[in-house]
C-alpha cells in the first residue's frame, strides 16, 4: 500500500505530538501543518520526522 505511518515533531522542543498518514506517492515532499504543542502550550508548526 503507498499509504504510510508519519510522526509530526514540534519544530520548538522537538517533542513527537502527532501520528498521521499520507500517500508517499502522491505527496514526496515533507509534510508540515500547525498543531497544537502540549508541552509549549501553544500553536506551532510541526514537520515530519526523518
């Protein structure tokens, strides 16, 4: 399936929030979107992991 697991990371504290999943055929480039940091307590922008 090209449907993979993500872990998103807070640019900020690096902590891993998120799990999502997306097509890494359609989309090769790194994910990044605005989330909720819990440990920051505050929106910010979380990026794929390597």
């Amino acid at each position: 399936m090209p449907r993979e697991g993500v872990t998103l990371r807070c640019s900020e504290c690096k902590m891993e929030n998120y799990i999502t999943t997306k097509n890494k055929k359609t989309q090769t480039e790194k994910l990044e979107m605005s989330k909720h940091c819990h440990k920051c307590n505050k929106h910010t922008s979380h990026k794929e992991k390597k």
